[in-house]
C-alpha cells in the first residue's frame, strides 16, 4: 500500500491552484487562437484580440486571467492502492485558503447561501468530488469556476421518447438566452444520462475532456451542436460574430428506463484547470 503524505498532497493542489488562476490551458489558448483567425466581424475580431492578450498579460505578469477567481472544484481518483496521510478535505482546503492569500487571488465563497452570506475570506471550502480506481495513484484535477458562468448552468429533464433534435433545440436556445452572461465564446460542457445529480457533475466533468469524444455518433452530436451555437450570432462577450462556443465536450452515463436528463456546463472563454498524477 502507497501513503501520500499530507506534504505532497497539499503541495500539489497549491501548485495547481497557481497554474489554473494565471496560465490558460494551452488547447484552450489554441482555441481562442484559431477563434481570432476566424472571426469576421471587426469589433468581436478585436474582443478576440484583447482576451489573448489578457491571457499573455496573466501569464507574464502573474496577474490572475480573471477577478472572478472563482469557486475551487477539486475532481480526485484515488487508487485502491493508495492511502492519505491525514484529513483529505482538511488538506485540501487548507492548501486553498493559503494559496489564495499567498497570491492575493480575490476570495468568493460565502457561509451560507441564504442566511449568512459572509465571505468566509480563504475561498474555502472547496468543492470535492472523490472516485475510487485501481491502481497506486491519485489524479487530482483542479477546476476554477467563475460565478458569472456558474449562473448559466441549466438542467432539462426530457422523456426518453425526446429525439436528439429537441435535445439540440435545448442546448442552442440555452446558449443563446445566456448571451453575454457567461462570457462566451464558451466551452460547453454536456451530461446526459444518469439521474439529475449525475448529469450535472458529468456536465463539468465533460468540458476537461480537451480530446472529441470516442464515439462516433456522440462526436458527430459534439460538431452538430458547436455548428448551431455558433450559428446563433450571439460571439465574443455577446458583440455579435460567429465565435459563440470554442469546444463541445460530452460525457454520457446510464440511465433510468423513464428518464434523460440533459446538464449544461457553460464555462467562460477562460476555462481554468489543471491536473497532476501523484
């Protein structure tokens, strides 16, 4: 049996935390590259032009790519083969809390959500999602998400006799009321299947993905649905163009005879994670 000492542990969700607030994801900044390239009206060429270079500045002056440093998603696999040395949540949330302060990233997280709204000031807790695997090791996945896209996230839940078109209509009518709101262009992610809960957690989970699905019909399903968001003209930060989403991503599960619900994670044009194995 593999330990992992509390030390490796709350170093790398400390290091990973630093990484996703000021570095984009280098597909993600190819993306909004080729986006750039793309785009033919000039005012959303330029908006373009301006979000890589906010990028470039975050990167080279250590500056946070956005002041919505938003809240803290922590996705584990822990291997059957492995054991933590001390409390994982207790670590973890640490290495949140002084990694926040340390790098004067704006803190976001309140008590609670109706009664007492005080800012608990370190950012904490964070939003831990634990599977077990096999193997010796751990993959920790660290996923920053802003208040402004979050506010955009929809769940539908469909009868099983709904045909893919009316899942599309969903999806596009979704991306298009949102508008500017979540920032776009947009990574999108996509659960269906599983029960309500389940499609939610596999919607966030599918916008990591950066590969097009395995499946061929779901990778179809993947270009179909980014063709129709960006035919909705809705562009960068809503300024009209045909940039509204940069990536679809799906993640499906099984599901109950009587039920299909569909989740949307739309993520804004900065999409912040970043994950080690240890």
């Amino acid at each position: 049996m593999r330990t992992i000492s509390q030390k490796e542990l709350y170093t790398a969700v400390a290091n990973l935390l630093v990484q996703a607030n000021f570095n984009l994801p280098d597909h993600v900044y190819k993306a909004l590259s080729i986006m750039y390239n793309t785009e033919q009206k000039p005012l959303s060429k330029e908006t373009m032009n301006i979000l890589l270079q906010n990028a470039t500045i975050a990167s080279t002056r250590h500056i946070p790519l956005c002041q919505d440093c938003g809240s803290v998603i922590v996705f584990l696999q822990i291997g059957t083969g492995v054991t933590i040395d001390g409390n994982l949540e207790e670590i973890i949330n640490r290495a949140v809390a002084d990694t926040y302060r340390n790098h004067y990233l704006r803190p976001s997280i309140v008590k609670d959500p109706l009664f007492d709204r005080t800012n608990t000031g370190t950012n904490t807790p964070a939003f831990i999602h634990t599977e077990f695997v096999e193997g010796d090791s751990v993959v920790i996945t660290v996923y920053i998400k802003g208040g402004g896209s979050e506010n955009m996230s929809s769940l539908k839940m469909f009868t099983p006799t709904a045909d893919i078109e009316e899942i599309i209509d969903y999806i596009v009518a979704t991306v298009k009321q949102a508008g500017p709101n979540p920032c776009p262009p947009l990574f999108l992610g996509i659960g269906i299947g599983g029960t309500a809960d389940v499609a939610m957690l596999n919607a966030k989970k599918a916008v990591l993905h950066k590969e097009p699905h395995l499946k061929e019909e779901y990778r179809k399903l993947e270009e179909i649905i980014l063709q129709r968001c960006n035919n909705t003209g809705v562009g960068p930060l809503g300024f009209g163009g045909n940039n509204t989403v940069a990536m679809v991503r799906i993640k499906e599960a099984p599901t109950h005879i009587a039920t299909l619900p569909v989740a949307l994670n739309l993520n804004c044009h900065s999409l912040r994670y970043r994950s080690i194995i240890l």
